[in-house]
C-alpha cells in the first residue's frame, strides 16, 4: 500500500512539473531597428510583475515568461520610446495580443515603422510577422 502510494505521489508530481513546463508562455521584444541612434528604449510590467527599464541594441531579445493564470485576465504592457517617439500596448493579454492566439511563444519586433508580431516560431523567420501597429 505505501508503495502504491508513494508511485502515485511521484507520477502526480511528475504530471504537475509538465503541466507547469508546458503551460509557460514566452513573449519576446526583438530590437529590430537598424541603428542604435536614437536607442530604444522600453518597461514593460502587468498589474503585479516590475519588468524594469530596458535599452536594448539592435538585435537584442529582451524576453519573460509566466504561467497565465485560468482564472483571471493576465496583461503585460509595455511602454516604447524611440527618438522623439513613443508607443504603449499589451504585448500579453489573456483575450487579446498573444493570449487569444493560444501560443506559448510571442515574439514583438520593433521596427522604424512600428511593431511586428509573430507566433508559435522560436527566432521566427521575417515572413512570419505580421504588421500590429505604427510607432
Ligand atoms: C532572453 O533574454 C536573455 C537575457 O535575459 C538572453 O540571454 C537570451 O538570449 C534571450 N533569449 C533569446 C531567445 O534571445
């Protein structure tokens, strides 16, 4: 009986350790601009996660991951300025951006002309972005 029960303790553990592993989603910001001047600049955060202040160079993956919680609304927001410009929006949200898409891997790629999304891809090749918003 103790083993039976010791077996059923480790295949639970085992099943909640994938659960977990399989359930995390990934959302990278690509600098996908071609000069460092003027640099980008971000911060990202959800209601209850600090990302803090990034200054990528082109090229750089600034990236988090996250268990998405069943039963409330999870969004992640990040605030862009470049040059004289800025831009804010939901880069995660649970009915929206990357959410709604059932992936478990978002990738933005920040361009002059505004920001690219793509999923499903790791290191997703160009033709996988989609256009989401100018600057
Ligand atoms: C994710 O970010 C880390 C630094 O936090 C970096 O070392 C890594 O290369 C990034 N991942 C990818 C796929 O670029």
């Amino acid at each position: 009986m103790k083993t039976v029960f010791s077996i059923l303790l480790v295949l639970s553990c085992l099943f909640l350790q994938q659960r977990n592993a399989i359930s995390k989603t990934h959302v990278h910001v690509v600098d996908g601009l071609a000069s460092n001047n003027p640099p980008l600049k971000l911060h990202c955060a959800s209601g209850d996660n600090e990302l803090g202040w990034h200054y990528p160079k082109p090229g750089d993956d600034f990236n988090f991951s996250f268990t998405p919680s069943e039963v409330v609304t999870t969004i992640f927001f990040c605030h862009f300025w470049w040059g004289a410009k800025d831009s804010a929006f939901e880069v995660y949200n649970t009915d929206g951006n990357c959410g709604k898409d059932n992936s478990q891997i978002c990738y933005w790629l920040v361009k002059e002309d505004g920001f690219y999304f793509a999923h499903d891809h790791e290191s997703p090749p160009a033709s996988a972005y989609v256009k989401k918003s100018g600057w």
